[in-house]
C-alpha cells in the first residue's frame, strides 16, 4: 500500500541509507508499522488537500478569467460564512482522523509493563552515555553498545541518562524517545524477525552525537536464552582461563579496569566489554578490526570528538603490551558463532 507515496519518501530520504535496516520505511516490529501506516494516512490525506485545493484554484483561474467585454471592476464580496465554516470544519475532520489513531497508539506504546498472563517478559535498563549506550539486563549483567532481544514478543525498556538528555532511536522497529537525567522513560519494542538492527541518538547531545550509534540484536527465543545464559556465566569470570591472554589480561587490569568492566553489572564510565569480541563495531561506528581497535585505542579523539576514553600513545602502552591487550579483548566472546547476518 502507498506505493507512489512509498517512493516520493524514499527519494526525500535517501539519505539515510547505506546503513543496516536504518529506515523507518521497512518497519520490522508492530509498533514501527504504525508509524509507517500513520505518515502513509498523513502522506494520502496531505496529497487529496493539494489535489482538492489547485482543482478549486485552477478552476476559478478558468471560470473566472477576463473575458471580453469585462471592463467593469467584479462585484467585491467582503465574506462568506458558509465557506468561512467549510474551511475550518474539514481541516479539524482531518485532523482528527490523525489525532484519534495517533493519541491510542501513543499510550499503548508507553505501556510500561506487561501484561499478567505473559511470562517471562524481557525488561532492559537503557542508559545513554556521552556517547554510548548502557543496557542492564535483570538477570545482572551489563551489555554496552549492542542491545540483544528475543523476536516475536514485546521487549519492555526503561530509559535514563547519565549526562545529558540523548534519544534511544531503532527506526526499523519504532519510535524514538528521549533518554533524560533524572528521569525514566519507559518504551517496548518488538521485532517480528530476527536481524541486526541499527539504532542511533536522535538528540543532539554533543560534538559526538552523530555518531553515537548501536545495534539491536533479535535471536530466536532459544538463541536469546542461551546468550543470556552465556552472559551470566561470564558475569562471574575474573580471571581468563586461556592461558594465552594473561599478559594482556594484565595490562588490562592495569590500564583499562577504572573505566571498563568486563563481567559484573552496573555502570562504569566507559563502556562493558564482557562481550567486546562478539561486538560488530568498536566506538559504535568503526568496524571492529586490530588495527581499527589499536588506532582507536592510540587516540579515541581521532575518532569520535569529545568522547571521556583516555589515550594509549606508545609510551604508555607498548607494541607488545598493545598487542596482548587486543588478544584478550578478542577472548571476550560469548557467542559461539558468528552471526548468519
Ligand atoms: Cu547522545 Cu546524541
């Protein structure tokens, strides 16, 4: 439906693509669908006004043109109340048949719990950072950068900032919404297929912002409970039981422990890395590669403007300490295999 209208959109937005499922304009979850069907409603409803409005125009461009023999000046009218009253009940008509849709979906989507007869429903805290995303799961773990939920059900989020107001945003799935200090929002999102999902900060929030990108994961069910599972099993582990990382375990320890977690739940100023390696990008952004993940390491300001990660230049963290560093960061994995995706 709304195929012509489809394509008006996409060359307006083209501009947004290039980026995986980054587009509101192949909705992938109930709630992204009614967005989609609402600006579809709007698109018809704005095309019939300006349809209606140049067919009056240009037919009294015609009708009433200077014929010949019109050399008197028209009859001058000062108002009609009829027509006073026709333009101003259809425009609130019209509105209305956006309102009423818009103000019912708007609620349903604040539902903030769910319903009793449903089981095991999926709750994440999401905290925005400057400029990263923190997501607390119930069972006691930290997940940063990459949010992963179950397909097929609704994932219930409760969203809050730690410096200043950002806005959780996976276009693909649904609407966004404000991630405010001091404040819980509440917000669920539901994916009808698995797939890796694009998510962005859609509040200006600093010289960053632009780049403050996640992902959102969808497993099938069982895949989710087995990464939870995983996840928690990780929470626990201090030491790494590959012998082969120790050093850089250590240089971990020194180097990265005051600002990253790895295991354990709860906040830190940068992100949690207890599943760094599963990680598609690094910063958010960056593909995920050593020599992007050392460059990034050397001098994260190169990369993302204003971000809080300190420096590694080499005269505080050696080739050698660099590269057992990175093979520890790599043994942070928690999926088996690779992603289908
Ligand atoms: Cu956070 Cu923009």
């Amino acid at each position: 439906s709304g195929r012509l209208s489809l394509l008006v959109m996409l060359l307006l937005m083209s501009g947004c693509f290039g980026n995986e499922n980054l587009t509101a304009l192949d909705p992938k979850g109930p709630q992204a669908q009614w967005i989609f069907n609402n600006m579809v409603l709007s698109l018809y409803i704005m095309a019939f006004v300006t349809l209606v409005v140049f067919a009056i125009f240009f037919y009294i461009l015609a009708k009433f043109r200077r014929k010949e023999g019109d050399d008197e000046y028209p009859k001058q009218v000062h108002g009609s109340t009829v027509l006073e009253i026709t333009w101003t009940v259809i425009p609130i008509l019209l509105l209305l048949v956006l309102f009423v849709p818009t103000i019912m979906g708007t609620f349903e989507f604040a539902e903030s719990q769910a319903p009793e007869d449903v089981e095991d429903a999926v709750y994440i805290d999401v905290t925005g950072h400057q400029y990263w995303w923190q997501f607390d799961y119930e069972e006691g773990f930290t997940a940063g950068q990459e949010v992963y939920i179950p397909t097929g059900e609704r994932v219930y989020f409760t969203l809050n900032a730690q410096d200043v107001i950002h806005s959780f945003w996976v276009p693909a799935l649904g609407g966004k919404i404000d991630t405010v200090p001091g404040i819980e929002n509440t917000l669920w999102l539901e994916a009808t297929e698995p797939g890796t999902y694009m998510g962005k900060c859609a509040e200006l929030c600093g010289p960053s912002h632009a780049l403050m990108d996640f992902k959102l994961i969808a497993l099938e069910r069982e895949d989710y409970d087995q990464w939870v599972e995983d996840m928690v099993a990780k929470a626990d582990v201090e030491q790494p039981e590959d012998s082969s990382v120790q050093q850089g375990y250590e240089v971990f320890q020194e180097s990265c422990i005051s600002c990253h977690a790895v295991g354990g739940a709860g906040s830190a100023s940068g992100p949690t890395l207890t599943n760094f390696a599963d990680r598609k990008t690094i910063a958010g952004y960056l593909e995920n590669t050593d020599e992007q993940l050392e460059a990034w390491i050397r001098n994260p300001d190169e990369f993302k403007q204003d971000n809080n990660m300190i420096p590694f230049p080499e005269e505080d963290l050696s080739a050698d300490e660099m590269d057992a560093l990175i093979a520890y960061l790599r043994s942070l994995d928690v999926r088996e295999e690779d992603d289908p995706e």
